[in-house]
C-alpha cells in the first residue's frame, strides 16, 4: 500500500506500529481523498521511495519529509519538594511528518517541531 504512484488526489498517511500501539487507529476512517497503510517492516530509507503524504511515526526526520508537528507523551516521573511530591515529565514522542514534494502538504502553515 502506498509503493505506486498515485494519480489521484488521494492523501496517503503510514501509521508506524510505535503510533499504532500508542492509540492511533483507523477507527474513523473515512473515504477519498484519505488512504492509510500500517504496513510493517518499511526500512526509513525505502519512505522517500513511497508514495505517502504524511508519515505518522515515532522519528522526527526522515528524508523526503519534512516535520510537520509532534505529540507529546510520557517521559519519565519528576520528584520534586512541596505539593503533589510527582509530576509527569512530556516529551515529543509521535511525530507527523509531510512528503516535501506534496502541494498539500507545502501550501499551508503547519507549527513545526521544536
């Protein structure tokens, strides 16, 4: 899924597995223009050789694409004197990714990663 060149107006999105296990599905998935693959086993090189749009997965850069945002989770516990005793450390762990050949992705304002 998403090795062919496509013709279309069709988005096509990669769901890592790391994102996949950590909550993104295809639940909600609706039809045209959006196509997902959660195809495994894809080496990073071989992603500029696909054909998706965006990339959802658990690296910040990959070549072809440009990071678009990330999502913070859970890092790690923080003690800390006062109250409450804990608090939960973020960190950027999934990251979306757009393909920089794609007009979609290169004609809007998108946050970036930091």
């Amino acid at each position: 899924m998403g090795h062919f060149t496509n013709n279309t107006d069709e988005l096509w999105v990669h769901i890592d597995p790391f994102s996949a296990m950590n909550g993104i599905s295809r639940f909600c998935e609706n039809s045209s223009p959006w196509r997902y693959s959660k195809e495994e086993g894809i080496l990073i090189e071989e992603f500029r050789l696909r054909n998706f749009t965006f990339l959802i997965n658990e690296h910040s850069k990959i070549e072809g694409f440009k990071c678009l945002f990330a999502v913070n989770g859970f890092s790690k516990i923080r003690l800390q004197s006062g109250f409450p005793p804990i608090s939960l450390v973020e960190e950027p762990k999934v990251f979306v990714l757009g393909n920089i050949k794609s007009e979609y992705v290169i004609n809007r304002n998108w946050p970036g990663c930091s």
